[in-house]
C-alpha cells in the first residue's frame, strides 16, 4: 500500500511541475507580447489552456506569477555566469552578463514592485531571494570577487550589482546618451574600482 500511495505522489508532483512549467511558459508567451505589466492571471489560464481556478492553484496573484519568472530568470543567468566562471575572471566579462539579462529580462523589473518587505516572505519571495543569492555569488565568482568571506567583500558585490542595474535602467530610458555617457566608459571605470590593487 505504501509503495503504491508513493506512486501517486510521486506523479501528482511531477504533474504539478509540469502544469506550473505551462503555466510559466504561457505567462513568458503574453509578456513577450504585451509586457509584464499586462500579465493577468486570466490571460495566462486562457494562453496555457486551463481554466482560471486552475492557475490560481499555483499562484495567489499577478505578483507571485511575476515574482516566478524574474526567479527563473536568475536561475538563468546565475548558470551563465557559472558558465564563464572559467573564462577570464573579470568585472568586465560578469558586468557585460549581468547588463545583457537585465536588457532581456522584463520580469526582473516587474518583480521590484512586487516583491514586500514583510517580516514573513512568502513561499515565491523565499525561492526568488535563494536564487538571488545564487546569481549574486556567481557574479562575485565570475568577476573575480570571491571568496566572498567578510562583510566588506559582500558589500564590494552588492555595490557592483547595484551599479550594473543603475546602468540598466539609466541606459534603457536613454539617458546614459542624454548624459553624454556612454555604458562601455562606465564598465571600465568599474571595473577599475574592483581591481585587485583597489579592493583591500
């Protein structure tokens, strides 16, 4: 009996999964023509097949279906910069990554409004801030930053990411050219900040 009630946990999950990844492919389908900003979860049901109630099965609200995809998105490029990890080692290399996602990725924006400081997180504001903390240890991995050991080398990477996402909204508004700057200028002025005579 306990073999059998495993089985049927074991396909149910694996359902689940799946239904959720249609889910999310649905949701990525509508965003890539409409935006994030017109996601709703009754588009998505109709844009995957399933009824609404079902979708709501799997997430409470717009926000924790935008939170998913900027979570993904992570996942994504903390695997691209692990993949380059063995390359050159540079800020120049893990800047030009980190700016070439967030150039792609409308769900990583999206999910800013999104995502509460509340004292209990909720299940997808815990899956997106482990998946942060991925991509944030492979860029300091893939940028020469780590080990990251002390608070002050985790501060160095909170503070280049910060930058590379302040270059991302500045240059997609188009004011890095309004400015007279130009994004290439500034990853080298960064990069200069964190070479290894300038970091202590």
């Amino acid at each position: 009996m306990n073999e059998l009630l495993s089985r049927r946990i074991e396909r149910r999950t694996r359902q689940r999964a799946t239904n959720r990844a249609t889910i999310l492919d649905a949701a990525r389908r509508i965003a890539g023509r409409h935006g994030e900003g017109n996601l709703s979860l009754r588009s998505v049901a109709a844009e995957a097949g399933y009824a609404p109630a079902s979708v709501y099965e799997y997430f409470q609200n717009r926000a924790e279906l935008v939170i998913a995809l900027a979570t993904d998105d992570l996942a994504s490029l903390a695997r691209e910069l692990r993949e380059k990890k063995d390359g050159d080692g540079s800020m120049k290399t893990a800047a030009a990554i980190v700016l070439n996602s967030l150039r792609s990725s409308g769900a990583l924006p999206a999910a800013v409004p999104a995502l509460a400081a509340t004292a209990e997180p909720s299940e997808a504001e815990r899956l997106f801030n482990g998946k942060l903390i991925s991509a944030l240890t492979a860029f300091a991995e893939a940028a020469g930053l780590a080990p990251v050991t002390d608070a002050r080398r985790q501060t160095d990477v909170i503070l280049a990411v910060c930058s590379l996402i302040g270059l991302s909204v500045l240059s997609r508004a188009g004011r890095l050219s309004a400015l007279s700057l130009e994004q290439d200028a500034l990853i080298e002025h960064l990069t200069s900040l964190h070479s290894p005579r300038n970091i202590g």
